[in-house]
C-alpha cells in the first residue's frame, strides 16, 4: 500500500494515534536530518517512524541503514517501514523502551512523534532515554507547527537543555519548524 492512503486511512480510523493532519513532507524531513551531527557515525534512532518519509530522508543524509533504528507502535505502519526499508532495524515498542536496546554512541534521536500532546512525565522519560543512549554529545531532533519548543519547559530545565531552530518550513502542511536539543554541558 502506498504510504499517503495509509496514512490517511489510519488517520480516519485512529485520530487518537494519528494526531497530524499530513504526513512530514520531504522539506519538513530534509530539515529535521540536517540536524544530524555531521562530525561523527554511528546509530541513528528514529521515533515515531510513521510512513518513512523522515526516515528516507536520514538515509538519503548518509545514515548507513545497518545503523538506523526505527520505532512505531502503529502495526500498520510497522509493516509499511519493514516493506519499504527492508534492512533497518525496525522496533514495534514505544520510544522509552529504546534503552533496552542497550546502544552505545548513538549520534542522534530524531522524533516525529506529537511531543506536546505528551505528558510532562512521558517527555521526560523519553528524553531520559534518548540521553542515555546518546550520551553528552548527542543531539534530539524535533519539529514543532507552533511558535514555542516542543518539548515543557520544565522538561527542558530538568535536563538542562539547550536549543537551536531552524527557519519555518513554509512547504509542510501545517508549516513547521525543527529543534535540536542538546545537554548544556557547562
């Protein structure tokens, strides 16, 4: 099945898991892997994986399909990114169990997931997580449609976070923009 009608189909028969009214365009997916550290390899995680058009975009970026891991808890859409990436790693579980994966050096997480309808204490553990993993030189790639960081302020000072963000993506439906947290290390 083709990734648009799925995702619409999907959209229309679980509104309560599928909260965007598009899929990521391939503007909105090239920005997001932009934001990947260009000065080091190695595993990449990719949350919230839906159709794969953030996640082709992280391939086309130079990310070796051996080191991508992919998690989706839609089994729809699991298929879909087993059917159409056939050698990443794709993980039907939810984010915050990306510890248990027990990686090492991850370069980056980057997240397509709706993170400001999340609670405080889900963004939280899934931040927790994805630090582990990456350790203090890793780098959280989010977007956001609204004006503010996706992720509670109160999440971002309780890890202290730092941020930088991209231009709107005027070509995404609704447009969008990315942040990159990283761990304020001083």
């Amino acid at each position: 099945m083709s990734a648009l009608p799925l995702f619409l189909g999907q959209l229309i028969r679980r509104p309560h898991r599928v909260v965007a009214l598009a899929p990521s365009s391939e503007a909105l997916a090239r920005e997001m892997a932009a934001a990947l550290p260009e000065e080091r390899g190695g595993p990449v995680i990719e949350l919230g994986a839906g159709t794969g058009k953030i996640t082709q975009a992280l391939l086309d970026a130079g990310v070796a399909e051996q080191d991508l891991h992919a998690f989706e808890l839609n089994g729809d859409f699991v298929d879909c990114l087993r059917d159409g990436f056939p050698r990443i790693h794709v993980h039907h579980a939810p984010a915050q169990s990306m510890g248990q994966l027990k990686l090492n050096n991850v370069r980056a997480v980057v997240c397509g997931l709706p993170f400001l309808s999340f609670p405080k204490n889900l963004q939280l553990a899934i931040l927790r997580a994805s630090f582990r993993a990456m350790g203090p030189e890793g780098v959280f790639v989010q977007f956001t449609y609204g004006p503010n960081p996706p992720v509670a302020e109160r999440v971002r000072n309780a890890l202290g976070l730092t941020w930088t963000k991209s231009d709107k993506v005027w070509v995404n439906l609704p447009p969008a923009r990315v942040y990159a947290f990283r761990r304020n290390l001083l």
